[in-house]
C-alpha cells in the first residue's frame, strides 16, 4: 500500500494493547477528546463510539495522521487525518 511504504504504521490499543500500551497519558486524552467532542456535538462523544474514540486518542498520542475509511471521524478535536490516495 503506497500510503505506508517507508512509513511506521501503527494499531490503536483496541485492537492490540500490547502494541500501544494504554498509559495515563493516553487515558487522559481519551477522557478530554470525549469531553471535547461533547461539547463541540461530535459524534464520537456518543457511547456507540467508544472504540473509534480509542482509536482517535492513539492517533493524538502517538501525534500520527489517522487514514479512516469512516466519517465519524472528520473534524475531532486535534485529530489529524489523511486520506488514502485514490486507486
């Protein structure tokens, strides 16, 4: 995939914490972001979007672009996206 060639990639907690181990730094964005995304009346605020929230404070932690194939994601609050290059 051109996107991550000579790239890291990495997974969010939820799908591997033993990858990106869940310190008090990333609860702590992760608790913020749902903060944030409440008052802002983003989605990932919601309860259904716990896991994409995950996903979104690992991408903030790491300070690395997330490529989502999913919307919930457009606009959270210090979250950087890239878009997958079109085939």
């Amino acid at each position: 995939m051109p996107l991550i060639v000579g790239r890291p990639v990495f997974i969010s907690f939820q799908t591997a914490a033993e990858t990106v181990h869940s310190g008090l730094d990333l609860v702590g964005i992760y608790a913020r972001l749902r903060v944030e995304c409440e008052r802002a009346g983003h989605a990932l605020s919601q309860r259904v979007h716990d896991a994409d929230r995950r996903v979104t404070a690992t991408a903030i932690r790491l300070g690395i672009p997330l490529v989502p194939n999913d919307a919930v994601f457009r606009d959270a609050p210090g979250l950087v996206l890239e878009a997958a290059p079109a085939a």
